[in-house]
C-alpha cells in the first residue's frame, strides 16, 4: 500500500472504487457535453439535418434511463439493494425522467414546427429540459453506483 493511502486511511480496494467511480463520472460528463453540444447545435441550426444527430443524443440518453430502470427494479424486487436505497434510486430516477420526457416533448415540437417563432420556443424549451437532463443524469448514474448498480455495458 503506498503512503498516500496508508496516510488517509484508505484500502487499495476503496482506492479502486473511488477510481471507478471517478471513470464513471468522467464518461457521463464527455456524455452529457456531447449532449448539450449537439443541443447547443440545435439551437444555432435551422435546418433539418440537425434531427439525426440530436435524436441519437435522447435516444442514448433514453438508453441509459432504460438500463437502469430495468437494473434497479430487479434488483430491489429480489432485495439484492435494500429499500431505502431503492427509494433513493427511484426518487433520482424519477427526477431524470421528468426531464427526459420533457426534452422529448419540446424536441417533438421543434422538429414539427412549421414557423421559426414556434420553433424557437420549443427549442429553448429542449434547450433548458437538456440541460436539467445533463445535471441530473451523471447523479443517477453515480446513485446506481453507489447502490451496487453497473452501468455502461
């Protein structure tokens, strides 16, 4: 054990967690930036090959809200993660949902619009429910963690 973990008191292996979850954290920002970009995409775009890109961007999030749904309802109904956890976990879930349906709603609208006015509010719509997604997706993800939950596979 090297004496900076000897110092503070930490085992290799919480060292090994913490260095997971620092990966974790990591990818879920390179994740969430590339979701705002093609956002921030959006917004400066008018025309219509902005919708391949930014659907790919819900859609993985959609994925990972999924992917963790499914884990977490196994998981708590064979109470492989105590309740209180599960409570915890639903409550983050719920949070990112919201504004995971959200986004989808103002995305649909943009994408129909038939005038720029129109469009323009749904995508600042899209613009602020994305950026809600992005702060509290890599919270979730880190939530899941914590609780015994692997993401990312």
């Amino acid at each position: 054990m090297n004496a900076r973990l000897r110092h503070s008191g930490m085992t290799s292996k919480k060292s090994k967690k913490l260095k997971k979850r620092e990966r974790e954290k990591n990818i879920m920002k390179q994740f969430v930036g590339l979701f705002l970009a093609v956002a921030v995409l959006l917004m400066l775009s008018s025309c219509a090959t902005w919708k391949p890109d930014t659907v790919a961007g819900y859609e993985s999030a959609g994925a990972v809200l999924t992917d963790i749904e499914t884990r977490a309802k196994g998981m708590c109904d064979s109470g492989k993660i105590k309740p209180d956890e599960c409570g915890r976990l639903k409550r983050a879930y719920e949070k990112a949902r919201a504004a995971y349906i959200t986004s989808g709603d103002a995305l649909i609208l943009a994408m129909d619009a038939g005038d720029a006015a129109t469009k323009q509010r749904s995508l600042a719509a899209y613009q602020k429910a994305v950026t809600d997604l992005g702060a509290l997706l890599p919270e979730l993800i880190t939530t899941a963690g914590e609780v015994g939950i692997k993401t990312g596979h």
